[in-house]
C-alpha cells in the first residue's frame, strides 16, 4: 500500500465523495423518469454529465498518486467504458424513450458498478 500526502488523501476522499453525488443524482434521475418527469430528470443527468468531466480530470491525478498500483489504474481505466455509453446516450438525445433505456438500463447500472469497484479500492487509504 502506497503513503499518501494529506492533500492526496484528501483528493480520494473528495473523489469518493463525487461518487456518492453522482449516485445520488442517478437516483433522483431514475424517479423523475419513471414519473415521467423527463425535463426535470434531464436537468440532474446534465450535473451527472458535467461530474464526469471532473472524475475524468481527477482520474489522471489518482493515476499519479497510485502510479504503479495495477488494480486501481484497472479500475479508473475502465471509466472509459461509461464515456461510451455518455457517447451513445448524446447520440439519442432527442429520442426521449431511447434516452431513459439507455440512462437506467446502461449508464446507470455501469457507473454503480464501477463505483462499488472503485470504492473498494480506496477504501483501505481512507480508514486512517
């Protein structure tokens, strides 16, 4: 296990933080969907989208915190695979039907399961 500097651990603990807002937006978003409240579900998805430019960002930051650490840079590597579905998503944008499918049957269960991958991986850097 790596040492970190206090401002590195506070970057994973903020990051981790980003994790659980973004949860929690995908589930606001997913009960404005199913109410058929699109609009207002649109509006959080477009906070998700902008939360992702800033995992994005703090990725290569963690990268050279951890640089070395095969199972983390696995893991934040694999956030590339959300960017395609957040790609696939732009592209049906207008298709309102489409657009849900693809939040609540792809990004959403993608993102939560790379959270749960991430999270355990930073966890024995938190507990200190």
């Amino acid at each position: 296990m790596i040492q970190m500097e206090q401002k590195q651990f506070e970057v994973i603990s903020q990051y981790v933080d980003l994790l659980q807002v973004i949860e929690e937006g995908f589930n606001y978003i997913e009960g404005r969907y199913q109410e058929d409240a699109v609009m207002a579900g649109d509006r959080i998805l477009g906070d998700v989208f902008l939360a992702f430019s800033q995992i994005e960002g703090a990725n290569k930051i963690i990268l050279d915190v951890f640089n070395g650490e095969k199972a983390v840079e696995q893991e934040i590597g694999m956030f590339s695979s959300i960017i395609d579905i957040v790609k696939e998503l732009e592209q049906n944008f207008e298709d309102a039907d489409e657009k849900k499918r693809i939040v609540l049957t792809k990004l959403m269960p993608a993102f939560l399961s790379w959270k749960v991958l991430i999270e355990s991986e930073f966890k024995p850097y938190l507990q200190h």
